[in-house]
C-alpha cells in the first residue's frame, strides 16, 4: 500500500471517517519516516493504532 492511499484505506476499513486527532497522528507519523515506504506504512499503522478512540 502506499502512504498516499492509506488515509482513504483506512476510512474505508473502518466504515467512518478518521478523527483530527487519528488523522494529525498518521500524518505525523508519514513525515516523520525518512525510510522506505513499508517503513512509512508501518509507522502509520503504529500511529493509528495508538491514537485516541474518538467519542461515539
């Protein structure tokens, strides 16, 4: 998967849209990875793993 298609994978995936918080952490995380892509993917999915549940 690419960086650039996770956000909307995401959405996708969990049938709503992400929160600010979960979409600042993953964007964060993106720019935060110099490595290769497989890193970036992976930083994202450690940074919306750990990002806050958003209230219902």
């Amino acid at each position: 998967m690419k960086p650039s298609k996770f956000i909307a994978h995401q959405e996708r995936r969990l049938r709503r849209a992400l929160s600010d918080d979960e979409r600042d952490a993953v964007e964060q995380a993106r720019e935060d990875t110099t490595t290769g892509q497989s890193d970036t993917v992976k930083a994202m999915w450690k940074a919306l793993d750990d990002a806050p549940e958003p209230d219902p």
